[in-house]
C-alpha cells in the first residue's frame, strides 16, 4: 500500500482539483505541504459552487481526516470563512475532520500590504502574484520573523511578534510606498478572535501523520500550483515562494521521504499560465485563443485569463526528474477536440544549442530559444465518453502514447471531460 504525492508538471491549474478529488476516496487522510490561498480548486457541494483555497478538497469525502501542514502559509480570515462555509453545509462537523500544523506560518495584512504594493509600485519586476501576501509571509518565515500558528495562540508571544513585525512594517510601507502605517491595536483585536476560532485545530500534524502511517493508513499529499513555479526549480523570478516539488510533501507536514511511494505528475495536454514570465509556447493567435474559452482558462482565485499555448515536453521532463513522478495523470484532452494539427515542443534551440531535459535557468538564455515542435494530426470525435483507452479514436491515442515516449512515463489516468466520470482508469497510485 502506497501514500501518495500529488503535483503539478506546468504552472499550475492542470485540472489537479479532480484528480485529488478522484484519489481522495481511496485515501484516509489528505494533506496540503505548501502555498496558500493563491491556489484555488473550483468545487460543487451540494449543487452549489465552491471554491476552496486552503482546506484539501479531500474534506468532502466523509471520514476523511484533513490536513494543513507545516508548510502552508494560513490567511485565517480564508480559513475561517472556508470553515463556516462547510460548516454550514453540514460538512465539518467538528475539529476531528481538519487539523492545521501549529508551525503553519500566518498571513498578516501587511504581507498583502507588501504584496500589493510592489507589484504596483514597480519595485522590482512585475510577477503577477495573486497579491495574497503568500511572497512577504514566506520572507518571514525564512528571516524568522513570521508568526506561526502557535504563536498566535499564545497571547504573550503574540503581542510581542506583532508589535515588532508593526514597526518594522510599517517603516517598510511609509517610507518606501508612501503609504498610510497599519494600526496595531486594530491587528491585534482582529487576530485574537481569528485565534479562538483555529484553536480547536491547531495540532501537531507530523505526529498525528506518522500515527496515521503507522496504522497502515493512506495519505494523499496535496501539491498546489505547479513545479515550474517553484521557488528553486521554477523560471524564477516568475514563480510562487515556495517549493512545489514533490520533495517537499515531507518538509511541508514533517513525514520522512520513506513514507512515500508514488508520485503522480499531473500534466494538462496543452500548457497554460497566469501572471508573467515566460512561456515559450505560448500561442497569441485563434488556437490559443480558442484553447483559453474551450477550456475555460481563468484563475480559480483571482479571475484572470490564462494564457494558452501547446504542450510542452522540456517542462515536463525536468518535472519528472525534479519531482521523481511515477505516473501521468492526462487532464483535458477534450479541450483539444477539433483542432487539425496539433504541436507538441519537444526542445527549445538556441542558435546550435538544444534543450530537451532542462529548461535554461538564466531567463536571457530561456527568452532567447526557440520551442522545437512536432506536429500530429488531431482528432474531430467526441471522446467525453470514453471509458477506457480502447475506445478513444487512433489520433487521441497517438498523441498520448507519443506523450508517454517523450516523458519516458506511463499514464495513471486520462481525462476526457470534467465530471468525476469522465475518466480513463489506467493504474491506481496507491497499489504502489
Ligand atoms: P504568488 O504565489 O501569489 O506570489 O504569485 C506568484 C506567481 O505564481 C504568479 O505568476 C501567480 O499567477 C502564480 N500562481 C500562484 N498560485 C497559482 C496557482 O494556484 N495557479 C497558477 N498560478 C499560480
């Protein structure tokens, strides 16, 4: 019996809300180990439309035990929303189905101040973050400075964290933005109600896993955004400040790497991003634009457009060797029904320099090369469908067989439409 980590293969958004949501029955406890509520899964609860940002999607499933681990960044404001709003459905019950790590670090509003205020100020280059304050919280916590969820319950170590954090912020935001200082009484006041709702949460989560572990228990790790946002391995600076490889599903809820067997790359089959940076593939004309509304590509949390472009193997394969993955799970592959010819990049050039295993770290380089395609006929059929691979017409199968010799792995799932059915069950992860 296998636990396995979930991740992205792009820059996110491959449809990884459906898939944890599918694994998510076979696990008995799902965890998230990084990010925060700049990811977003789009969810329907009882005929209604949700969308979570931070509790694992896992907690619409019964039974199961729900985890934020160490390594996410907690708005409690979004937390405590998300909270009531489940709890209104009858969905939480009580504090046994959602625990969060007491080493969570916590969102504070002058990380979202900071947030906000240099991507519109032009300090620095322009990411197109989300403006959750996820980039300012991370910093804290690397400059050991940030309030982690222990400290907000405990009144005498949090006046004494938030009054030095104030000052500092506060200098931070007046001189340098010119903007108006933030009132710590009205922080304080705020936070210590927020407080009293988590406490019934807060938990040791790296014990309670390991118990969990030890009683042959499954465990879904969560990975939120995608690995070419991570902070090490991402085109950085564009990327989130954390890392989303699949590494981290252990340093981000305090399990050992040993606890791990399976890895599932989730890998739309075109690419798309949010926010800036660069995209080799991207694609400005009627495709792209074409991919954009079929797919419906706009942020879960923020409502942006996502840019479009074809799929991309040099991401891909770095996220496999980076991640470890040992299965694909193939989402929206009906978006490209309908589309002649299809490209797949399977290099970026150079002048004589080509980049097929890694994409180039120095961005000068990156924005230099040219993306290497193939092309393949497409396909004109419904295959929303399709239930297994068999019946899936000879064009669909060629690009995903051709998919799996470019990545050098094999398919775990496809999906051919949005609902929980409309998939393709190839392998199961947790068998190991
Ligand atoms: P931040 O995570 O808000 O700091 O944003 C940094 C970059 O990551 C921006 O380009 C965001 O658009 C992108 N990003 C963050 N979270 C997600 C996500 O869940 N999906 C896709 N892109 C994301």
């Amino acid at each position: 019996m296998a636990n396995v980590v979930i991740v992205g293969t792009q820059w996110g958004d491959e449809g990884k809300g459906k898939v944890v949501d599918l694994y998510a029955q076979s696990a008995d406890v799902i965890a998230r180990f990084q990010g925060g509520n700049n990811a977003g899964h789009t969810l329907v609860v009882g005929g209604k439309q949700t969308i979570l940002h931070l509790i694992p999607s896992g907690i619409l499933h019964a039974g199961k035990l729900c985890i934020i681990g160490n390594g996410v960044v907690v708005d409690p404001s979004v937390l405590i929303e998300e909270m009531n709003t489940l709890r209104n459905r009858g969905l939480l019950p009580d504090s046994t189905r959602l625990l969060v790590s007491e080493k969570a670090h916590i969102i504070m509003p002058y990380h979202r101040r900071i947030d906000v205020a240099r991507e519109s100020h032009g300090v620095g280059k322009k990411i197109g973050t989300t403006g959750r304050g996820i980039g300012p919280a991370y910093e804290d916590k690397i400059a050991r400075v940030g309030i982690r969820l222990c400290d907000l319950l405990d009144d005498v170590v949090f006046r004494e964290k938030l009054s030095r954090n104030i000052e500092e912020k506060n200098f931070y935001l007046t001189k340098l933005f010119a903007e108006e200082p933030l009132d710590e009484k009205a922080i304080y006041e705020e936070y210590r109600t927020y407080a009293e709702a988590l406490r019934p949460y807060a938990a040791d989560c790296s014990l309670i896993m390991q118990r969990e572990i030890d009683k042959g228990k499954r465990i879904l790790f969560e990975g939120a955004q995608g690995n070419h946002l991570d902070i090490d391995h991402g085109t950085f600076p564009y990327v989130t400040s954390s890392n989303t490889v699949a590494a981290n599903a252990c340093c981000g809820t305090g399990v050992g790497p040993s606890s791990v067997q399976s890895v599932v790359g989730i890998c739309k089959a075109y690419t798309t991003r949010v926010g800036e940076g660069p995209f080799l593939t991207e694609l400005k004309d009627e495709t792209g634009a074409r991919l954009q509304q079929v797919g419906q590509e706009f942020g879960a949390t923020t409502g942006r457009k996502r840019r479009c472009g074809w799929l991309d193997m040099v991401l891909i394969r770095q996220a496999i060797r980076v991640s470890g993955i040992t299965g694909i799970a193939l989402t929206k592959l009906d978006v490209l029904t309908g589309i002649e010819k299809l490209k797949i990049c399977t290099g970026y050039r150079m002048d004589q320099e080509e980049f097929t295993e890694s994409v180039p770290a120095n961005l000068r380089i990156l924005n230099c090369c040219r993306p290497l395609y193939e092309e393949l006929d497409g396909w004109s059929e419904d295959i929303r469908g399709a239930k297994q691979i068999e019946d899936l017409p000879a064009n669909t199968r060629r690009y995903i067989e051709r998919l799996e010799a470019l990545a050098g792995v094999g398919m775990v799932l496809v999906s051919v439409g949005p609902d929980r059915d409309e998939t393709i069950i190839l392998n199961d992860p947790f068998a190991g």
